[in-house]
C-alpha cells in the first residue's frame, strides 16, 4: 500500500499504529508482560502497551533495574518478557541484565526507542548509535526503519516473526519521528487493517519451524555406560528437573553432588566440604564415566574436582548453546532438554522382569564412602554451630526460615557460596538467581521479577554491598503479588574477598570497601517493613510475622548485622578442618 492510498493522518498517529502492530505481535508469541520505563522518545510503544488487553504492565524509574525485573519475571514464569524504554543511555542500561539472559537462557525483548537516522552523529539531544548496541549478546537483532506507510504491515509482522521463533534473547531497535503524542483514539486505519483476519485470532503472521526443545537423540552406547561407575553433577536445572534427575541418579545408584541451584534437594549435601577430604578424591577418581546437567556450578571444591577429574568420558547436557564446560572435557556435549533426555535414557534396561522386586532391579551405590564423608561434614558443621546468629547459622539453618510452598532468591557472592557449602534446601523447592554472569548488579530487581511472576511468597536473601548496588529496586517492593522478605546479610562490605588471596594490605580498602550503613533508612525511604533481630530465635519470629502480611501490602527488609570477617574465617576454618581428617 502506497501512501497515496493513506488518508491524511499525522506522523504521530501512524507512529501509534505502527507499535500497536509491533506489541501485538509479540503477543503471538507468549509475550504476557512488559516492562516500561518512562520516557518521551518511547511513547508510541508505552500508549501502544498500556492499551492492549492482553498484557500485564510493569513500571520503574531505573532502566537498569527495569532489565533485571524482566529477567526475573522470565525466571519465574518461563515465558518471554518484553521491555520499553527510551533512547540514550536508557537503553544502554539494559546491557546486564540481557547479558544475564544470554548466558542463562531466559527470552527477554528489548524494544529500545530511537531517534531517526537523520539526528544521529549530528549534536542532537539524547541521540546515540544505537543498533548493534548489545553485540553479541542479543541473539536476534533488528533495526527497524522509521515508521512509514510505504512499508506494509505484513513486512513488520513477518521480520519479527522471524526473530521471535529463534526464542533467544531479541533486541528490536525501534526510531521514531516527532511528533510522538497526538489523538489517543484507537481507530483501526488502512495501513494496519491490511492484515485482515490476522487481527482476529491469536497466531504469528509467519510460521517459523524450529527444532522442539524436548527434542534428542538416545546415546546408542547408552545401555553399555550405565552399567558402569559414574558420577552426576547437576548444575541450574528447574525443579521439576532436579526433582527427576535426583530420581534418576538413585536409580542407577551413581552418586549426584547438587549445585545449591539444582532443586535435586542435594543428595550428598555439604559437598563443599566435603571435597576438601582426601578420601573423596580417591573414590571419585574410580568414575569412568562423568555426567553434567546444567551449567553455572558454584562451590570452589566442586569446580576445582571437576577441572582435574580425568574419567573415560565426560559428557554435559543442557538444551543451552556453546560448551558450558571450562575446562573443555574430552566427550560429549549433549543438547537437549533435561527431562526429554533422562526419558530416552532408563537407568536400567527395559527387559528386567516385572516380578522381580524393585529393591533388586536397583544398581547398587559403587559410591557408598561418598555418603559417610556427607555424614561427616553434617557433623562438623553442627559441632561449629553457636547460639549467636552468624552467617554460618543462617546458610545451615536457611531451610527453617524458607516459607511454606514459597521461593527463594539466593545473591551472589559469599551468600550463595555459604547456603551452598553448608545448606541443603528441600528437592524441588524452587531457587533462582543470577548465576550466569554471577554479578552483584540486579539482584533485588531480579527477585522482584521472580516475586510478581507468580503468586507464591518469596524469601530474598542478598549481601549488603548487593543491596546497596539496587537500592533502587525497594521500590518495586511497596506492592506485592505475595508476602516477601529481603533478607539483607550486612557484614560490611564484600567479604567474599576474604576468601581469596587479596593483598591483604589493601584488602580493605580496595576489595572489600566497608560502607558502614545501615538499612532501616533505606526500608523507611520506600515505606517497607523493617526488623533487624538479634538471634536466630528472634529471626524466626520476624519471618512468621512477615509470611502473615496480607497480599498486596509491602515486603519486609530483616537486616542481619554480623561481625565482618566472622562468616569468613568460620567457613575457611570449617574446610581446613575437613581437608585435615
């Protein structure tokens, strides 16, 4: 349709027709949430999103905290998210969190509003090189052109349609003219209505086939591997994976050591520490055969024993792209869904009578010291416990504070390397976090993400430098979907740099950087609870009174004040006493 055929309407209408051509077709395919950030350049895409039905909106006034609520709305429900904001630095501040995406696998769209070509690397205000903008970290790039009758409709629908079916991390670039506000009526024009009945059902423009996620080839070797000795590592899986991996593993009777982000409720728990023992090395070096399940591992014994470990074959299966495996094992890389793939591999072979009791169709365990050293390790850390509340307290007690039928959000840094070391969280209880890229940044507004993709209470627990880093993201946490707690671990300052072999010279001062604040003022700036308990009793209490808050009402910030180096110097003491045994 040419735009002699248009009747006369202003830049700004069409701009309105335009995004509402584009916000319609990312909801062909399963786009239910947006997140806007304000912002003038970006208005035809907010009028469009904030009148479609279909659609839940959510806002913030930081963009780069806008990014990570995507992510974890994306975490949380499984589906794409979609967000909006203005051009400039706006969109630049989108770069962690769709980096995060990139490296974990969730399907965020960034749609970044743009000036058109003629004021760009001219002077003009707010006016950046913006396509290209996230390398290669995008999977799926489009520039779009300006808004003009003279490309048809089904030009755009079908150019993202071809993005979208890759089901990657999609960065649309999207410039738009003045003027961008004018009549706010919806009237269907000729332009868009040359679509036809694809405005009246629910389907993309453009089929695109794609190979199906649950989609493997059976490893035809696979009936002679299982008969021997092997060992599963399981990595980020969801919780019904790590649930069924788990399953599995005890059916083979292979020993599973669980990443603190597996879900498989860590049969061998405490394997931080317990990899410290040299006993442990000599009955893992018997595995012939090793198995990996997801990626993103987090206790430094268990990367360090998977770097050296030299069986017959390694083998790592995630549905995610590249090799996933650093310290680039000779074997296999396996791409497929976890769930499809444990199903086209029994652990035992088909044939075996059904009368034959189950006990007795089971392998026997060929790793059974495994389980001792574990035993063990649970005994040296209880021997450590004190009645202060300390963070080796809380990373082993964790599992007494998470709510009912609830969530957790575990930050990064010595956090997640504690509740790892020396927690065990239930199998199938969901966890999330940012372990991809493994940065401090976002991390309060990935679990407000996580907390508003569904209607489960959520526990978020994060150091105070982490806190500090998204302070902004309180905000998001005025209004839930579900009662949550931040639970802030203030030991002043990033004492994960107390683990590793700083300068110890300027330790302080240029790594470890103590701040010395505390978070009462901040949770009175964004109107949230606020409790800092003085023991472990005191801090279950302050839980239960904020897993009653009603739906709808603001979250709780517990701030647990400890002694700076204490969780520290207690972990390294805890792993030298077990390496001594």
């Amino acid at each position: 349709m040419t735009k002699n055929a248009m009747p006369d309407a202003s830049s700004a209408e069409f701009n309105r027709h335009w995004a509402r051509v584009v916000l319609e077709t990312l909801t062909r395919h399963g786009v239910q949430h947006i997140c806007i950030a304000p912002g003038s350049r970006s208005t035809p895409l907010t009028l469009a999103a904030a009148g479609h039905p279909r659609l839940t909106r959510h806002t913030h006034f930081d963009e780069r905290g806008l990014g990570h609520l995507a992510l974890g709305l994306a975490k949380s429900t499984g589906g794409p998210v979609a967000v909006i904001v203005t051009s400039g630095t706006a969109a630049a501040n989108l770069y962690p969190a769709l980096i995060e995406a990139s490296l974990t696998g969730e399907r965020l769209i960034m749609l970044t509003a743009d000036r058109p070509p003629e004021l760009i690397d001219c002077g003009a205000n707010q006016a950046i090189r913006q396509p290209g903008l996230f390398a290669g970290f995008a999977g799926q790039s489009i520039n779009l052109p300006r808004p003009t009758p003279d490309i048809p409709a089904s030009w755009l629908v079908s150019t993202l349609d071809q993005a979208l079916s890759a089901r990657e991390t999609v960065h649309i670039n999207c410039p738009f003219a003045e003027p961008l506000y004018g009549s706010e009526e919806d009237d269907e024009d000729p332009w868009s209505s040359a679509l036809g009945a694809w405005w009246r059902d629910n389907r993309p423009w453009l089929a695109v086939s794609h190979p199906t996620d649950a989609h493997t080839v059976p490893v035809d070797d696979w009936d002679g591997w299982r008969r021997r000795k092997g060992v599963i590592i399981a990595g980020r899986l969801s919780a019904r994976e790590g649930v069924r991996l788990a399953e599995w593993a005890a059916e083979l009777g292979w020993p599973l050591i669980g990443d603190v982000l597996s879900q498989t409720g860590q049969p061998l728990p405490f394997a931080d520490l317990w990899l410290a023992d040299p006993a442990a090395g000599q009955c893992l070096q018997q595995a012939e055969l090793v198995i990996q399940f997801g990626g993103s591992l987090t206790g430094k014994r268990l990367l360090q024993w998977q770097a050296q470990c030299r069986p017959q074959e390694y083998w790592l299966v995630d549905p995610l792209p590249g090799r996933l495996d650093p310290a680039h094992h000779r074997g296999r890389r396996l791409h497929s869904a976890i769930g499809a793939w444990l199903d086209s591999h029994p652990p035992r072979a088909h044939s075996l009578p059904h009368s034959l009791p189950h006990s007795l169709q089971k392998e026997e365990p060929w790793a059974a010291p495994l389980e001792a050293l574990s035993r063990r390790a649970q005994r040296h850390i209880r021997a450590a416990m004190t009645d202060s509340l300390g963070e080796v307290e809380l990373a082993h007690r964790l599992v007494e504070l998470l709510p009912a039928d609830g969530r957790l959000f575990l930050g990064n840094s010595l956090a997640v390397r504690l509740v790892d070391a020396l927690g065990q969280l239930p199998a199938g209880y969901p966890v999330y976090g940012n372990r991809g890229a493994s940065g401090i940044d976002g991390l309060l507004s990935t679990a407000a993400g996580v907390l508003r993709g569904g209607d489960r209470p959520l526990l978020a627990l994060v150091g105070d430098l982490s806190a500090l880093y998204d302070l902004n993201a309180l905000a998001l946490f005025r209004q839930t979907t579900a009662p949550a707690v931040i639970l802030v671990v203030n030991n002043n300052g990033g004492q994960i740099f107390s683990l590793l072999p700083t300068p110890e010279t300027v330790r302080e001062q240029y790594y470890v950087m103590p701040q010395q604040v505390e978070f009462r003022h901040a949770a009175a700036l964004f109107g949230l609870h606020y409790a800092r308990p003085p023991n472990f009793s005191a801090l279950k209490s302050c839980m239960a009174d904020a897993w009653r808050q009603p739906t709808g009402g603001a979250a709780t910030l517990i701030e647990l004040a400890v002694p700076a180096h204490e969780g520290a110097d207690r972990f390294r003491s805890l792993v030298a006493g077990m390496a001594a045994v």
